[in-house]
C-alpha cells in the first residue's frame, strides 16, 4: 500500500515551460491527502520558491528541498544536511573561475549571489526565491551552508559536468538539476527521501516517486516505486521502474483503485 508520494518539480509536475501547477492536480492532492497519504514535493528548489507553488495545500506539505539538503514538516525544518564551509568555498570559487558560469549559494534563510552578477538573477529569480542576497566575496556568507550551485546560461555541457564531477563527486552529490542547473550538496534527494520516510514512518516498498532528470535517481533508488517523465533522458527512464507523461495520471488510477 502507498503511503507517500514524492514528485519532483521542474520537468516532472511542472512540463514544458510551466510556470504554474495544474488545475487538474489540486483536487487530485485533497484527495491523496484524504485518503492518508503523504504527499511530498522533491526539489532542487529553495523553500521559498517550493511552497508556494501549492497554494491552498501548502501548509499540509512535507517538503524535500534543495535536492535532499532540507526536509520541511508542516511548515517546520526537522533536517539540514550543510557543506563543509572550506569545501563550499572552494567549489563556489571554481565554479567563478570556470568562464561563463555564475554561482548561486544556499543558505539556510537566503541564496547569494556576487554583487555585479544581478543581470542572470532576473532569468532565474523564479526558481530560487525572493530572498537573494548579493556578497562582495563569497566568503562573507556568514549562515551555514546547505547548496552550491553552478548556472550555466549554454546549458550543462559534458565539459562542465565532467570537470566538477572530477573534483568533488567522490565526496558529495554533484547532479544536474535542470539544463542550466548543477548542484553541489552533501545530501541527495535519496538521502532526503529515506529520512523524511523515517520521520513519518514510512518503508520503503510504501513509497512511490515522480522525477525526470538525474538529480531524481537517488531518489528512485529510495522508493518501491518509481516513475520517470516520457521527456526523460534514456538513461533516467531505464532506473525507472514506470513511465508515465503526466503525474495526475497516475494519481486518478491510484484514487480510482482505491
């Protein structure tokens, strides 16, 4: 029997440039919920941009944010997996010297950006959050640590990917987020998953899981059940173990089997 339900975000609940949530997923979630069933967005998303994406429900929610480095319950942080501060600098560090690339700094209560880079933040402010802060240097951020990340206005080259993968991912999640988006973390959305699961007391053959790109395959490897997108790249769709083009679909068959 499913007890949670975790869906990722950009490219999974939100497709093709959508910038809203469907109409059709609201009734389809009061449901889920009315049934006991836990629902849990998964993103690489900040808090502050992630809830309110579930307006009239948001406040029901448990979260999974930055790929794994923040679980919410209901409004409350139970979670924070940081950076260790020398390596977050040194990775924000190489990701400026990269050439072409602009970093972007989660904290736990604002992201933070280089004061001069504000131009990129208006394509990207809708994803990360109204709470930017911009530093004169990176090692002025003072709060704890939780996300690196490299924005990369060409796309996530194999270039890039295989430079910072070299580098770090022996230690940490280096994953791609979304064309334009590589994270650096410590925690992973898998991570994320299995604690949020041991916190509401889930196992893991009552879990099931919506993702499309490969920050989402920890996650598949958490959950009983798996679904990646139709969009999805070869390689996500065979970790898999459904696909599916849209996650209400597979809501109604689950509420209609109920």
């Amino acid at each position: 029997m499913i007890r949670l339900i975790a869906s990722d975000i950009d490219g999974t609940l939100l497709q093709n440039g959508e910038k809203q949530l469907s109409e059709r997923l609201f009734p389809l979630l009061e449901r889920i919920l009315a049934q006991g069933i836990r629902f849990v967005p998964a993103s690489g998303r900040p808090y502050a941009s992630l809830q309110p994406l579930f307006g009239p429900i948001k406040e029901k929610l448990s979260y999974i944010c930055e790929n794994g480095a923040l679980l919410m319950d209901r409004g409350e942080p139970f979670s924070l997996t940081e950076l260790p501060r020398k390596d977050a600098l040194q990775m924000a560090g190489e990701i400026m010297a990269f050439g072409g690339l602009q970093v972007l700094v989660s904290g736990i209560s604002a992201r933070f950006i280089l004061e001069g880079d504000l131009d990129w933040l208006h394509q990207v402010g809708y994803f990360v959050g109204r709470e930017v802060s911009p530093v004169s240097q990176i090692d002025q951020i003072s709060e704890p640590i939780l996300k690196v990340t490299a924005w990369c206005p060409m796309g996530v080259t194999d270039s890039i990917r295989e430079q910072f993968e070299t580098r770090w991912a022996d230690r940490y999640s280096v994953a791609i987020a979304g064309d334009n988006w590589l994270d650096i973390t410590l925690a992973d959305k898998g991570k994320g998953l299995r604690e949020m699961a041991s916190h509401l007391e889930v196992s893991e053959d009552e879990i099931m899981v919506f993702g499309d790109n490969f920050n989402d395959l920890p996650m598949f490897r958490a959950a009983g059940i798996s679904y990646a997108m139709s969009s999805s790249a070869p390689r996500v769709k065979e970790k898999a173990t459904h696909v599916c083009g849209r996650v209400e679909d597979v809501l109604e068959k689950i509420l209609s089997e109920k």
